[in-house]
C-alpha cells in the first residue's frame, strides 16, 4: 500500500471513530463498516449502472468539514453492491453516501444511497468579501442561523454546490441545502441583505 494511502485510511478510521459511524463487520473482526459521503470519481463514460457483471475499481475523494485537502481513496464495487435509487445509476463526480467495509487498501461498497438533505436558514459571515460560484475549490463559510443570531455555524461548499445566483454577498440571507447529519452545502437559494 502506497504511504498516502495508508496515512488516508487511518485518518478516515479515526474520524469515524471519533463521530461514532463506525462499527465492527460481522466478517471479519479486521475489517470495520463504514458511512462516508462524498464524490465518485474515475467511472466510465455514462456513469456507473447497478447490478455490475464484475468487479470494478473507482476513485472517491471525502470533502474535509474543517477545511483543507479532500481525502482521496480507491473503492471497488462488486456484483453484490446494492443501490438504494430506482435509476440504478450513479454519474461522475456526483455526491453520494457510501456504505461498506474499509479494507486495508481500499473501501469495499456495499451499497450506494443519495444524500438526504435538510434545510437550514440564515445570513452569510463573508470576511474576505464576495464568493464567485461556482468556486474552483472547496471553501467554508460561516452563516448565523435563524434563531441563532450570535453564534455563526462553519459549512463548506464545494465547485458542485448550486445556486441560482453567481455571486454571495456578506449578509445576504441563504437558505442553505445541507446533507443530513454534516455541514456540506448541496445548494444555497439567495435573497436580499437585512
């Protein structure tokens, strides 16, 4: 196994460890089940279509809640991986939640669910200024949530996150599309500054 790899996968081991989303398999007492929400990346042309014939290989990168580099891991699917959507299909660089067992050198699905989304209301912290969407880069940004006026809330976009408007303003009110139980931002609708 490649160092980065190595250093990646315990990264990961103890961040859900520490968030309480990690449990032992029923396999193998090694071998540790998984919940990660993140981007699939290197799939074939089309996208990736469930039930696979064979084994394939994809890469899935983990956006970083507290800012910085994603961490970057190989996963693999099998003919038994499952796909909670009645489409059956999952396209590059789509956001989605994976379950599986975090082997040594990779992340071995089990199955594939979108992102369950909730809806937070507030008004942008833009210290720097104005944002441009869609960023090139995930950046985090804080919001001070309705009913919370004082006490600002870090989330992070990413270059996927959608808006209708191409521009955020410090102050301006969002109503934020964040995937359940974490801080990343999925959409943001906009209206005008208090």
């Amino acid at each position: 196994m490649v160092d980065g790899q190595r250093i990646a996968a315990a990264i990961l081991v103890v961040t859900f460890l520490f968030a309480g989303t990690c449990r032992t398999a029923a396999g193998s007492a090694d071998d540790v089940e998984v919940e990660l929400v993140g981007f699939l990346g290197k799939l074939p042309e089309g996208g990736l279509r469930l039930p696979l014939s064979s084994r394939m290989i994809a890469r899935f990168e983990v956006p970083n809640e507290q800012g910085g580099a994603r961490v970057a891991f190989t996963v693999e699917f099998t003919p038994r991986t499952e796909f909670s959507r009645d489409a059956g299909r999952v396209r590059g660089d789509q956001l989605v939640v994976l379950e599986g067992v975090l082997k040594p050198d990779r992340l071995q699905v089990l199955r594939v669910r979108e992102v369950d989304v909730a809806e937070y209301s507030g008004r942008l912290s833009l210290r720097d200024g104005p944002l441009a969407l869609p960023l090139a880069t995930d950046q985090l940004v804080e919001v001070f949530l309705d009913g919370a006026p004082n006490l600002p809330v870090t989330f992070l976009l990413t270059p996927r996150t959608t808006s209708r408007r191409t521009s955020l303003r410090d102050g301006q009110l969002v109503t934020l599309a964040v995937v359940n139980g974490r801080r990343l931002v999925v959409g943001i609708e906009t209206s005008a500054a208090r």
